[in-house]
C-alpha cells in the first residue's frame, strides 16, 4: 500500500508541475547524457553514480543508475564534458572528453571492472557520439568550428541554415551585402525548408524566439563569432518542438569558462575589389562604378567571475556601409519650365518618325497645341519651377531620342549602421540549482542621399531589444526541471523621410499648392510621379518618363512584443524517459500602413490628357500633363494610427521515450 501512495504522491507532484508552472516554447537549449551501466556480463548494476564534468567550468551534475541500470543526466550547458562512473566492488570509468550538442541524447553506456582486474579504464572519446540512436530526429548541427570555417558573405547567420538538406534559398542576395548590416526583416532573408514558405521557420536563440513577428523573419542577427552552436531541425522534430511548420533554427550564445577566452575581427570589403554594374557600363550617360566600403567588426570576451560557480560572456560586433558615386535622374528641361515643349517636335532631338505632337485631351475635339505650347496651370510645377534650389536645371546630356530622359546626374549617397552587443551570465547556484541569463541589443538604421532632393529620402531605424532566462532545478536522481522566460521588442520606422532642402517640412503639400495639409506632420509633399500608360484604359505609346518628386510615404512602421514562457519536466521511471511541457507565448504588434498611396498621397500623370485616341499612335507626354495640372490617378492612404494585433500561442506535450 505503501508502494501505491509513493506513486500517487508523484503523479500529484506532476499534475502540480504543469497546472502551476507558467511555459513556453518547449524547444530546449541544453543536452542530455544517458546510458546503462552493466558488469562484465551484461547484468544491469542498479545504485552507480554516475557523474557528468563540463571541461571548461568545472560544473558537475549527478545522478544514480536505477532498478534497470540506466542513469540519465538532463538539461545540461552545451559544452565538452567527461563522464565518470562508479560502482561499489568495481573499478572507476571515465568516458571523454566529448563534445555535447543542443536537443542531443549522448548515450554513454558503461560496462564496468571488476575491482582489481589489470585493464585500462579510462575511454577516450574525441566526439560526441555520432550515430543518433535515441529519437529519429532530422537536424543538422554546425559548432563553433565549422561555423567560423564557412565564408559568410555579410557576416548573416542564415547562410548557415543552406547547409541543411532540403533547405534552399531564391534569392541568396538577401542573405549578403549591404543587407547584413544591422537587422534584415526582408521576406526572403530566410530558407524555405522541405518546400515550405520562408517565413514558417522558428527562430531561437538561447531557447527564446527572436522572430519579427508580423512577418515572421529573422528579428536580430547574432553575430556567428558569438554563436557557440547552430542547429536546424528540418523533419521528426521531438515533441516539444512546434508553432512552426518550415525549419527550428536554434542557436546558443557561447558561454563564459574557468579560462579567459576572446576574439577580435573584422571583414572589410570595398569597391576596389569590384567591376563596375551593367547599369552604370550600359545606362546612358555612362558612369563609373559606385564607390561604397563595407566593414563588419567585433570582438568577444569570456571568462570566470567566480572560479566553478559564476562565468559571463560579452561579444560586440558593429557594422558601416558607405556607398557614393553619381546616380542620375530626369528633370523638365528649361524650356518645359516656361510651357515650351517644343522639343517634342524637333527630329533632331527625338528621332526620325518619333516626334510628339500634343493635343488638348479635355474635349472631344483634341485640338493640337500650337508647337507644343503649354499652359503652366499646376501650382506645384508653377513652385517648383521657380525655386531651382529645389528642382535643379539639367546638367548632363540626355539619353539619345529624348529631350530629358537621365539628363542630371548628382550625388549618391547611402549609409548603413549597426552596433549590437550580448552579454551572458550563467552560474551555480547549488548542487541542484544553475541559472543562465542573457541580454541583448541592436542599434542600426540608415541615411541616404538621392540625386533630386525632393524625392526626399528617408532615415529607417530599428533598434532591437531582448532579454533570457533559464533555471535548471534537479528534485532528485530521476526528476530534473527546466524553466525559461524571455521578451524581445523589435521596433521599426521604415519611413521617416528627410527634408534636406529646408523648404517643404511638415507643410509641404500647403506650400507647394496641395489642398488638406500634410497629415501626421510627414516631411515633403504628395508624390508627383510619371505612370506611362493610362489607368483610364488608354495606352500610350510615348509617355515621357521623370524622376518621381515628392513623397508618398508608404512606409510601413510596427514595434514588435513578445514574452515567452516555458518549463520542461522529465522524469526517469525504470526504463522510461518522461518528458513533459506546456507553452505559453505572448505577441503584440502595433502595425501603421498608410497603404500603396501613402500618408501624403500620390498624384499620377500618364500622358493621357495630352493624347489623341483617335490616331494610331496615342502620343502624349507625361511631363506635359504634369505642367497642365491634368491628374489621371490620385490616390491617399489614411493616418488612422498604428493597429494592435495580439495573440496568446498554448501548446502542450508529453513524450514516453520506453527502453
């Protein structure tokens, strides 16, 4: 009866574990050693204590084999760790040094000596256990040393994941470049697992979620210097993996040790190294290749605080981008400035058989303008072209056939940034107590400068923010529980533009002449842009392109909160493993989008109202559209504020591994 109670106040035990433990994503960041210790006839040997060593701390943790022989050691640091077995009227053994991964069940079976027999005991094992044998998962595992072997373009981690049968990338480009400074939220920053979407992959770094959760993406980029393990699992995920159905990407901080150990790096690539673009080679007005130099640099620090009990680990790693040369644009000539398009008209200037005769589209009758004569009708073209400060004069020669097309050619300019830093603390508390905090941060935006001030560039920013916590409690030899909480805020303004002409600010569309003022106090004004080929149903063979002027301000801006919480309960019962767990995440996400047409709207000009549809060929001009103030499209999203979405993710498991 006695025996029916111990098991009864268990199964209580139990039930108290999962009802009151707050939890998370299940998806652990320690590994297992497991194994069955027998005599030299194979008979198990119940009672043996069986200790695991991490090499580099001096940690230990153990446990006894039960009633079948078989010990098992849970939730362990990832590390090199030796295994020492004891057993009364036989001799020691000792198994390692080995390397023990992540989401690993190392199996270190001992078959021990009797007492006084002449044998080497002790078994060298320079690897970890090769051969999976414990659960049929599919993962691909890179460690510190083949991570610091594999030439990363841009210094990103996801390159990484491409090494995993099954996983592939369409745009590689996304991965590389200037896109690796600082955080990539890009759709296409990720792989697409067994034929899955890029953005269904789980992200984890130190068994906290570092996803960007309105589009799922890579949230923050550690750095692979300060990576001490990633691991990708693709197909038979254990039980306590979920919420996604592509790859779980998990990676691990390196950790402090008894030993002070660092690093220090820098990849610099600039345009030196490279040809010149098809664009610049082949482009009319032709022009040399973009200056621009990358450099990615860093450096890391680990070491003891206190000697076997408090270890801390720090890593740095900044980024810049600078890109500069000639980018060009298309600007009314001076002539369109006073209404004068009559270089429409001239064969010298467009071609044999490619002249543009205007028509006045607004009635039926489409009367031709004499020589290309316009009225100047639209108020901005009427600012714009008094001010040349802000809509500069061509400076270079067009291209050959027309009158404006890349004929100004000014500077370029962009600029990418990033300072990001970790720090990592783990200690031991007590025999049965060991906590693992980490923090994290991200710093990182970018300037541009565009040929025509008044396209108005924008300065995005995204700073990222990100906290861990892990607690490992063992109750006793057969029960161990593993605890962890985290938040990551991801904060992005993609659209915060730039008035470098100190003309428009936030009164932009007033100034120039636009009704209804600028909402949400945007810089700039309504964007002014060419749209050769009508929305009205009329093609138009010759449109006349420019460079867009003005600001819709599309951008989309959204802050990013997630908690996460999570507890793992294994219990070791005879020849059963019990796993046990729930999850519960938390996401919010204040998301503003102003839509295609923007906060500032966006005012189209075809060269439909200076076309005659009664000719074979349409003609017109956009830019003569433009002058006469004669709109084909506008459009204007609304400033109605972020939206909140929120969200609570709950899963639980159970999982019976039975010998």
């Amino acid at each position: 009866m006695r025996h029916s109670n111990r098991v009864l106040q268990q199964l209580v035990r139990l039930a108290l574990v999962l009802v009151f433990v707050v939890a998370m994503h299940a998806q652990t960041i320690t590994g297992n050693i497991n194994g069955t210790v027998t005599d030299p006839s194979g008979a198990v040997i119940p009672g043996a204590e069986v200790t695991a060593t991490n090499v580099e701390t001096n940690v230990s943790s153990s446990t006894t084999s039960n009633n079948d022989g078989i010990y098992d050691i849970r939730f362990l640091q990832v590390g090199h760790y030796t295994v020492t077995v004891a057993a009364q009227g036989f001799d020691q053994r000792t198994f390692g040094p080995f390397t023990l991964e992540a989401n690993q069940d190392a199996k270190i079976d001992a078959q021990m000596i009797v007492a006084g027999t002449t044998q080497q005991v002790t078994v060298q094992v320079a690897v970890a256990p090769l051969l999976n044998t414990e659960n049929a998962q599919l993962a691909t595992t890179l460690d510190t040393n083949a991570i610091a072997n594999v030439p990363l373009v841009g210094q990103q981690f996801a390159q990484l994941t491409m090494f995993t049968p099954g996983a592939i990338n369409t745009d590689p480009s996304a991965n590389a470049g200037n896109e690796a400074i600082g955080v990539n939220t890009g759709i296409n920053n990720g792989v697409s697992v067994n034929g899955n979407r890029q953005q269904v992959n789980n992200y984890i770094l130190d068994g906290i979620e570092i996803n960007e959760t309105l589009n799922n993406t890579i949230g923050y980029n550690p750095a692979p210097e300060a990576l001490a393990q990633l691991q990708i699992t693709s197909a038979n995920a254990n039980a306590e993996f979920g919420n996604v159905n592509g790859g779980d990407v998990d990676m691990l901080l390196k950790s402090g040790a008894n030993q002070f150990h660092g690093s220090a790096y820098e990849f610099l690539s600039d345009y030196l190294l490279d040809a010149n673009t098809w664009t610049n080679k082949h482009t009319p007005p032709i022009v040399p290749r973009n200056s621009f130099t990358q450099s990615i640099f860093g450096g890391t620090l680990g070491g003891p605080i206190l000697h076997n009990k408090l270890f801390f680990f720090g890593d740095y790693d900044g980024g810049r981008y600078h890109e500069g040369g000639l980018g060009q644009a298309s600007v009314l000539t001076a002539l369109m400035r006073t209404g004068d398009f009559s270089e429409l008209l001239d064969p010298a200037i467009m071609g044999a058989g490619k002249t543009i005769q205007l028509y006045d589209a607004s009635t039926t009758a489409y009367t031709p303008y004499p020589n290309n004569q316009l009225p100047i009708l639209n108020p901005v073209a009427q600012y714009l072209f008094a001010h040349a400060n802000a809509l500069p004069m061509p400076n270079h020669a067009p291209l050959a056939g027309t009158p404006d097309e890349n004929n100004y050619v000014g500077p370029l300019k962009n600029r990418l940034y990033n300072n990001q830093f970790d720090v990592k603390i783990d200690a031991t508390l007590t025999k049965r107590d060991s906590l693992m905090g980490r923090w994290l941060q991200s710093d990182n935006g970018s300037t541009t400068t565009n040929p025509l001030a008044i396209s108005f560039p924008n300065v995005p920013i995204t700073p990222v923010k990100g906290v861990a916590l892990n607690e490992v409690h063992t109750f006793n030899a057969s029960m161990v529980n593993e605890f962890r909480a985290g938040y990551m805020r991801i904060r992005s303004e993609e659209g915060v533009d730039v008035d470098t002409t100190g003309l428009f600010g936030a009164n932009g569309n007033m100034v120039v002449g636009i009704p209804g003022g600028n909402a949400g106090g945007i810089v700039g004004f309504a964007a002014q842009t060419p749209n050769p080929g009508s929305t009205s149903g009329l093609t138009v063979a010759n449109g006349g392109e420019y460079t867009t002027m003005g600001n819709s301000y599309g951008g989309q801006t959204f802050v990013d909160n997630s908690w996460t919480y999570g507890d793992d309960f294994t219990w070791q019962k005879g020849k059963h493993t019990i796993k046990m767990g729930a999850q519960f995440l938390r996401e919010e996400s204040n998301d503003f989008s102003a839509g295609n047409d923007g906060v500032l709207g966006t005012m189209a000009y075809t060269g439909v109202s200076t076309s005659n549809p009664n000719l074979n060929d349409a003609a017109g001009y956009s830019m003569a559209d433009f002058v006469l103030d004669r709109v084909d499209y506008i459009g204007q999203g609304t400033f109605t504020g972020p939206q909140g979405l929120r969200q609570w993710r709950d899963a639980y498991f159970v999982q019976d591994d039975w010998k």
